[in-house]
C-alpha cells in the first residue's frame, strides 16, 4: 500500500473509529461487509445484550417503580435512572432493527472518504469529522463519569441514590430494582452477582445510548461536509470541460445525499420523538428536585446527590442538544447548495440548460432536515421550546406541591 492509500485509510479511521468500535461492542454498527454468518453472529450478541438490560435493569426498576408508588422522592430516584434505560433499549432495537437500511450510509461514508480527492475537499471532511469526533469524546466522557458514579460507590457501601429501606434493605443497588426474593440484597454470592449484571447492564447501556446518538451525529456532519463539497462544486460549475456532464455529476451527488437523509429520517424519527417526550419529562422532574433542593423545601438530600443530579441533567441535556444542533447545520448546509444554484449565472446558460438548473433548484429548495416523528424539526427553537415546555411544568409542579 502506497503512502497516499496510507493516508486516506488513516483519515477513515480517524473519522469514524471511536463510533464505528463502540458500536461493535454492542452489535449495532451496520456493516455492509459482514457474511450472512457473520451478521447472524452479531445479531445474536446484539440480542443477549438486549436481554440483559431488559430482565436486569428495565423490567426489574419498572417493578420497584409500582413499590414505590405515592413516595416522590423514591419516585424520582426511580424515574432518573429508570427512565433512561427504558429510552435506551428503545434507541437500541431502533438501531438493531434498522441495521441493514443504515447499510448504504456506513458504506457511503467509507467510500467517500477512501476516494480520490482535491486538497479542499479533503479539508472540509476533515473540518466537518472533528467537530464530529469532539462530540464523540464528549459524550462518552459524560457517559463514564456518569458510570463511574453509579458503579463504584455501591462497592464500598455508598451510594449517590436516594436509599430507604423500601428501596434498598440491605446493600444498595446500582439501580432501583425489585428482584421478589430479599436475599438477593443481603446475602453473597447473590448481591455480588446481581451488583456483576447491573454493572453490565450499565456498561452496554451507556455505549449503546451514546454510540447511536453519536451515529447519527457522524452520519450528519458527513452530509454536511458533502453538500459543502457540492455548493462548490456548483459555484465552479463553468470550470467542467462538458457543462452537462458536470452538472449530472452535481445532480447524482445531491440526490444521493437526499437519500442518506431520507433513510436517517425514516430509520430515526420514531426514536427522536420518543427523545423528546423523554427529555421534557425528566428535564421537569429534575428541575423540580433541584429548585426544591435550593429552596429549602427538600432537606434530605446530600450535596454529592445534589451533584449527581446536576451531572443527570447536563448529559441529557447535552445529548438532547446535539441532535438539534447537527439537525441545524444540516438545514443550512441544505440552503447553502440552494444559494449556489440560485446565484449562478443560469440565465446566460443556453435554455436547455438553464431549464436543467432550474429543476435542481427547485429541488434544493426543498429544505433537508430530520424530524421527531414526523412532526418536529430537529432544530434549536424546537429544543428552546422543549426547554420552555418543561420549565412551564416545573411551576406548575411547585405550586402544587
């Protein structure tokens, strides 16, 4: 391999290792180039983990969360961690079930980045990959602080949770769970191996929450970066040596990536407007607990509680941002190739062809976005407006109380 394939091989993995690694771990990356044996056998590991969290952490909590019923504080200690790991194992059969249509995207961006390029163009991937990577790290960061706050106290004993012997009898949990047998909190070998499952289940929650958020964001930038490469393109249409050629080129890149935003919308609209309704009621129930914390009215909670419920409401916050910013960016991006066909000079192009530029322009008038459900574009007014939403239901909430 020569220094040149070198490169464009390290620039892939640099691109999307982290991604494409933590999303293995948990059988979720879409690989085009795994045999039927191969995809049957990551499947089968996508499964087991799938399981885990469900009979070890959702099912288990959601039976804690009927124990606890009418007791506010056990309630919310259940919802924030609860809660998560409901949406999580939603995230995660989205992404399973949807693996082969997300296929062509991984694959776009392999094949765009091992392919010949300008200088410039490379520099745009690269621009567009970091900030990429940077959420990346970010996201996993939060997430290991998060996991590290949930895992290591319990093993000496203490806990950042909200403990009550109706929730933890004997040694804590790393979650609020109900297993129907008592010993299974007191008594060794059972705790340690129920302490063992739920630090799994932590564990493969957390990649696979923040892997596939960080998917998507990967799959964004991508196309961001593509259609940047195309408004150029477009601006320099007149320097083809065929004008009709270079403008089929332009066309056939522009409707591919409308397509790649197409299958991320209709692979993950369900699961971002599942998001939203998450975040908005564990963004009120959150607020609520740290207002009546500061407001006197909520005494029994410790300042490193306090803390973790802040670190809670920061990595969901985060997480729930950056799919309306990526979502953002993408609809500028979209315009910015609407503009390079507009100021074009295509009235000086003979009619034939200016007839061509037209309907492209037409079509990239059309804004490019992804959407919850359907419904909402994933855009920041619409997370001010979540946020609002939410900070509404926490007033309503401390005039009730």
């Amino acid at each position: 391999m020569d220094s040149s394939k070198e490169s464009v091989h390290t620039d892939l993995k640099w691109a999307i290792g982290i991604n494409r690694t933590a999303l293995k771990i948990v059988g979720l990356w879409p690989d085009c180039t795994l045999s039927h044996q191969q995809k049957r056998m990551t499947n089968a590991m996508a499964l087991i983990f799938f399981f885990i969290m469900i009979c070890v952490s959702v099912i288990p909590g959601m039976l804690a969360f009927v124990r606890v019923w009418g007791r506010l504080m056990e309630l919310l200690d259940n919802v924030q961690i609860g809660l998560p790991f409901s949406v999580t194992t939603f995230k995660f059969i989205v992404m399973w079930f949807h693996k082969d249509e997300l296929e062509p995207l991984t694959k776009m961006i392999i094949e765009d980045w091992l392919r010949a390029k300008t200088t410039a163009e490379r520099n745009i991937m690269i621009k567009h990959a970091r900030i990429a990577r940077i959420l990346i790290i970010f996201g996993c960061f939060m997430m290991v602080i998060a996991c590290f706050n949930l895992m290591v106290p319990p093993f000496f004993g203490a806990s950042l949770r909200y403990l009550t012997n109706l929730t933890d009898p004997g040694r804590p949990f790393l979650v609020q769970t109900y297993y129907l047998n008592d010993f299974f909190s007191t008594d060794s070998p059972y705790y340690e191996i129920v302490y063992a499952s739920q630090a799994t289940a932590i564990f493969i929650a957390a990649i696979s929450y923040t892997g596939i958020d960080n998917f998507l964001s990967l799959v964004v930038f991508h196309v961001c970066a593509q259609l940047e490469i195309l408004k150029r393109r477009l601006l320099d249409l007149d320097s083809f040596r065929d004008f009709n050629t270079g403008l089929a080129i332009n066309i056939e890149d522009h409707l591919r990536l409308i397509r790649s935003v197409d299958i991320l919308d209709n692979t993950f609209n369900s699961m971002l407007l599942a998001l939203l309704v998450f975040f908005a009621s564990l963004f009120a129930l959150q607020g609520f607990l740290i207002v009546s914390i500061v407001d006197g009215t909520a005494t029994d909670v410790s300042f490193w509680r306090m803390c973790w419920l802040i670190t809670i409401l920061i990595n969901i916050a985060s997480h729930m941002c950056l799919y309306c910013v990526v979502g953002d960016i993408l609809i500028d991006k979209a315009e910015e190739v609407y503009n390079a066909v507009y100021n074009y000079t295509w009235y000086m192009r003979p009619p034939k062809e200016a007839r061509d530029l037209m309907m492209m322009m037409i079509r990239a008038e059309k804004p490019l976005y992804i959407t919850a459900g359907r419904m909402f574009p994933m855009t920041l007014s619409t997370f001010c407006s979540l946020i609002k939403t939410s900070a509404g239901y926490i007033s309503v909430m401390l005039a009730n109380r």
